[in-house]
C-alpha cells in the first residue's frame, strides 16, 4: 500500500474493481482504500493478471504491505509438460 500522508500508518481496503485472474494494465484503477482522513484509489503499478487479492474488501493493511499480485501474463504454453 503507497504511502498516504505522514500521520496516516494503515487503511481499510474499500472495494476491489478487479478479480483474480483479470488482465489489468499499468496505470489502471484496481480499487481504493479509506482511512478517517482520507479516501485513496488505488492504482495498478504494472501490466499483467491479478494473480491474488491480498487484503480483501473492508479488511486493514500497514503502509508497505501488499495489497494485491499482479504477474505476468499466463504462461500455459510451457514446453516439456
């Protein structure tokens, strides 16, 4: 989670826009978190899938954890399986 001010140590995630396994690219709207001083959206810092929704809608996360994984695209296509 990005920082979101100097007195502000954590937020309650508000809403998730994406589900696992969507593609998302950088820049897109993933969703937001609240805090009693402020409401955040939150954005997608890479292109790829949603791999995992880390903290879920209406659930507390700390300034630095992980929200949500976001890898590459599916790569099914391995060889030698």
């Amino acid at each position: 989670m990005p920082s979101l001010g100097e007195s502000v140590t954590e937020a309650t995630v508000g809403g998730w826009e994406v589900k696992v396994g969507e593609t998302v690219s950088d820049g897109d709207w993933l969703g937001s978190v609240e805090t009693d001083k402020v409401d955040m959206e939150i954005y997608a810092p890479v292109s790829g899938v949603v791999r995992e929704i880390v903290v879920g809608e209406g659930e507390t996360a700390k300034v630095g954890d992980v929200l949500a994984v976001i890898g590459p695209p599916d790569s099914s296509s391995r060889t030698g399986e």
